[in-house]
C-alpha cells in the first residue's frame, strides 16, 4: 500500500533507521538536494506511519525496515 501512495509523489526518498534524526524525523530538504531547490526546513515523522511527505515540495519519505525502537 505505502508503495501506490508513494508512485503519486513527485519523488520517493527511502531512508533507514541510520538516516533518522531525533526521535524518528528526517528533514527535508534533505542534504542530497541542490540548494536552488531548497526551502524551508521541515522535520517529518517517518517512525510512526513509516511514511511522510514534505508540505512544500512533495518529496515522499519511505522508512526502510524496522523503525527505532521506541516507536
């Protein structure tokens, strides 16, 4: 199911545990984005759904695997 939402988005970043930050956020624009793309830093729970997708650009973020305990 996670895998036809994620084919609606404009791009699909897969993360795992390793590439979370805090207590199961990444951030986006993530570090491998060009800077004239960028925009706001927003911080999105992946942890708890294993999915999130940025409000301002639409990048899909798939957590990969388990998530960190405590979630």
């Amino acid at each position: 199911m996670a895998a036809a939402k994620a084919e609606k988005h404009k791009s699909v970043v897969h993360v795992t545990a390793a590439d979370l930050h805090g207590p199961g956020v990444v951030f986006c624009p993530n570090p491998k984005m060009p800077l004239w793309s960028s925009h706001p830093k927003v911080y999105l729970d992946v942890a708890t759904t294993g999915e999130a997708t940025c409000p301002y650009c639409g990048t899909h973020y798939v957590l990969d695997g388990p998530a960190p305990k405590g979630h």
